[in-house]
C-alpha cells in the first residue's frame, strides 16, 4: 500500500473492484442541488432508527452514477447499497468523504477538547490533505496473523488466520449501543478469511471464536496496523496547555454536512 492525500487521489478508489490484475477504480457523483438536499432529509425521515452508517450509504447510493467502475445509473438503490455493503470499508468511507468534499469543499470545523485541561477549541480539518493508504493494482490485502493460544474449529487446532481488511457492511451495523468488546470480536470474525493458511468456505460465526486475550488483540491490531482507506485520526496541540489531543474525524452525516462546528461522534 502507498500512503497519499485526498488532494492528489481525487475519484480514484483505494482498492476497487477487482478486474482481473487491476481494479475498477473509477467514481463519480451528480451534483448536489435543492431537490437532493429534500431527497437526503426524506431519506432520514423514512429510517429514523438507521445506523450513522447505513444512513451515509443510502445518500451515497443516492448521489452515486459510477463506483468501481460500475454504471450505477443501471442500478436500483438497492443494488448500489448492495455493492457499498460488500466493498472494503476503506473504500466506503473515501467516497463519504469525497462526497463532502465535492458537495462543501475541503474545510472542515470539528469541535475538539483537551483531555488534560478540557479547554475546548474549534479546529479547522483540511479535506485535502486528510491521508489514505491505497492500493497497488493487484494487490493482495490478505495478511497472516500467528495466534499464541489457538483455538479449535471443527476438530482443527488454528494456529494461524488469514485476515483481509474489514467491509463496509460491518459499520453499517454498529449501532451506538454496541461495546468495543463485541466491535472487536465481530470485526475479527469478519475479518477471518482463512485458517492454518487454508481459505475459508464461509465467514466463521462469532461463537466459533473462542480466543485468549492476547490472540484477539494480535488480530485487532493487525487489522488496526496498515489499514486501507483513509486515516480518520484527527491530531492537533491544545491551544491551552500544548497536550496532543486525538480525535477520530466526525464523519457522522449531521456533523459531517453540517456548517456548524461539530463534537465528538462518528467512528
Ligand atoms: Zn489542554
């Protein structure tokens, strides 16, 4: 993977659609006018118990007429969800925040506060220049994890796991409510594509991870380590005091498309 910018990517996928040795790559949405900001808010009244996630899929279904290099124009709703659900997350969230960008341009105020003085202050993100890891064509994104404890599926001592990166259809269904335990587990079973370097059929059920500690936490961190997409870590210096405070972008679509400065939220 290399690392670049909003700025130099442009519509151009992190990852894609496979097509043999390369990847449809290709994005593009049709503008943002009075009548879609009404579709978008009709959208929201129809699912008012929708996922932050979910939500943003159906207003990029809505405004998508390429992904991947597919004809979304071709496409029911339904369908385009269906293709963002199964895309890498990574690719996902780049085209939520392209959309921003394209609909609002690149300056994004976040409210963030400074966990040793609580000093509160407005920062102003740069969309363009917000990282992302993309791909190479071809490129392989499946890594090995070696597990300390093992664990055992259907007579089969696993020793090791073949994870790839995480989809989109899993953040569309973290509801709020969901702890970072439950998130984790559900990530790794997700994540899980083969066993002792045999591919899987099918993903393993959530029960059937019956792992130690320390070997969850070698899976969360290798699916933390280099991850595709863009990197939504916000960092800056209290104005106050200089501590470094950390924030995750807000990507939720009420602080995200919103003019205000927006506080905590999002993934
Ligand atoms: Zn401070």
């Amino acid at each position: 993977m290399q690392k670049t910018t909003f700025g130099e990517r442009g519509d151009l996928l992190s990852f894609g659609i496979p097509a043999g040795e390369t990847h449809g790559r290709t994005f593009a949405f049709k503008p943002w006018r009075t009548a879609d900001e009404k579709a978008v808010c009709a959208i929201r009244d129809r699912n008012r118990g929708i996922t932050p996630a979910a939500f943003a899929s159906e207003a990029m279904a809505h405004f998508l007429t390429e992904w991947g290099s597919a004809d979304f124009t071709k496409l029911s709703i339904g369908e385009r969800r269906l293709y963002l659900a199964r895309a890498y997350a990574g690719d996902v969230f780049q085209t939520w925040i392209q959309l921003r960008r394209a609909a609002m341009g690149d300056d994004f105020d976040m409210q963030l506060e400074c966990r040793s003085c609580r000093t509160e202050f407005v920062y102003t993100a740069d969309l363009a220049s917000l990282e992302l890891n993309v791909a190479d064509d071809g490129e392989d994104l499946r890594q090995q994890v070696a597990l300390l404890d093992g664990f055992d599926w259907r007579g089969e001592d696993v020793r090791t796991v073949t994870i790839a990166p995480l989809r989109w259809s899993l953040y569309e269904t973290q509801t709020a409510s969901i702890n970072t335990g439950m998130l984790k587990v559900r990530a790794a079973a997700q994540a899980i594509c083969g066993i002792n370097g045999k591919p899987l059929a099918a993903p393993l059920p959530e029960s059937a991870l019956d792992l130690t500690k320390r070997d969850l936490e070698a899976i969360a961190s290798a699916l933390d380590a280099e991850t595709l997409g863009p990197q939504l870590a916000i960092e800056e210096f209290c104005p106050h005091c200089g501590s470094r405070v950390r924030q995750s972008l807000s990507w939720t679509y009420d602080a995200f498309f919103s003019g205000k400065a927006s506080g905590r939220g999002g993934a």
